[in-house]
C-alpha cells in the first residue's frame, strides 16, 4: 500500500478564472486571474497573455526554443 500525500490534487484542466483557490506551498487564498504567463525558454521575465491569444508553438518553433535551452547549457 503506498501513501498518498493528502495535499496532492490531480488536475486535468486548469482552473477557470475566478476560481479561488489556494496555494499549497505557502497557503494563501487568491483568484485565478485571466492571464497566462510565458517565460522565455533562455530564461528572463514573464510576461502575461491573455489565455484565448495563445497557442501550441509549431514544430520549427517548439526545436528552435529547444536548440536555444541547449545552447545555453553548454555556453558556460
């Protein structure tokens, strides 16, 4: 028998905005508010997108942020 951690949630779907919910790692109680945020694969700052202006990146475009995350790891 294995021990499941009672806080462990499976998702399927991300919450819809509005939804409250909490934070497992620190507790607090917020709203899930109606943007994304993406991240440059390199790293750097996120910025927000509204969920309907997003969208899967091509096959050229999804390579092209891999080679540049590989690149960056043997850059040092």
């Amino acid at each position: 028998m294995t021990d499941r951690n009672p806080n462990a949630v499976e998702h399927t779907a991300s919450p819809g905005v509005g939804a409250v919910m909490v934070d497992r790692r620190n507790g607090k109680v917020g709203v899930v508010g109606p943007y994304v945020q993406l991240r440059p694969p390199r790293g750097g700052r996120e910025w927000d997108v509204p969920p309907e202006d997003v969208r899967p990146p091509t096959t050229a475009e999804e390579l092209s942020a891999k080679v540049a995350v590989a690149n960056r790891r043997w850059a040092r």
